[in-house]
C-alpha cells in the first residue's frame, strides 16, 4: 500500500483511518483506513482521527479495529 498523508491541512502524517458522512442520517463514521482512497470520504491520522467530534446535532460512531482498547461508552466493535 502506498503513503496517503491525513486530510487534515499541513498534516504531514500517515493515515490510520477514514471518516465518512451520512449526510442523511446526520451521522458520521469514523473507521479502520479503507483499502483505497475514494473521493467523498477523509483519510485521518490517528491524532486527528483520535481528537475528531461529529457536527452538532449529529451523532459519531467509531468503529474500533482489532487490538484496540476501547475509550469510549459509545464505540462498537
């Protein structure tokens, strides 16, 4: 797999995962970095993947991959 920087503007660092928004749902979903980059959806480094927070009035999911700890009530496997 080739290096694909964090979206997050002068963000030199590798991404870790990939967050995603249901615009229709008014959700967000933040999970283990997707196999290939896709146009509508954001790369994150595990910094900002770990600092991100959903818009107002919408709600988060984090989708934890293998061997990590959960550090939320709301995370889900």
């Amino acid at each position: 797999m080739s290096f694909r920087p964090c979206s997050r503007v002068a963000c030199p660092e590798e991404s870790a995962a990939t967050l995603t928004f249901d615009y229709a749902d008014a959700m967000a979903v933040l999970g283990p970095l997707a196999v290939q980059r896709e146009p509508h959806t954001f790369d994150l480094c595990a910094r900002h993947a770990r600092l991100t927070a959903a818009p107002q009035g919408w709600q988060l999911v984090r989708l934890r991959t293998l061997g990590e700890a959960a550090t939320e009530s709301g995370s889900t496997e």
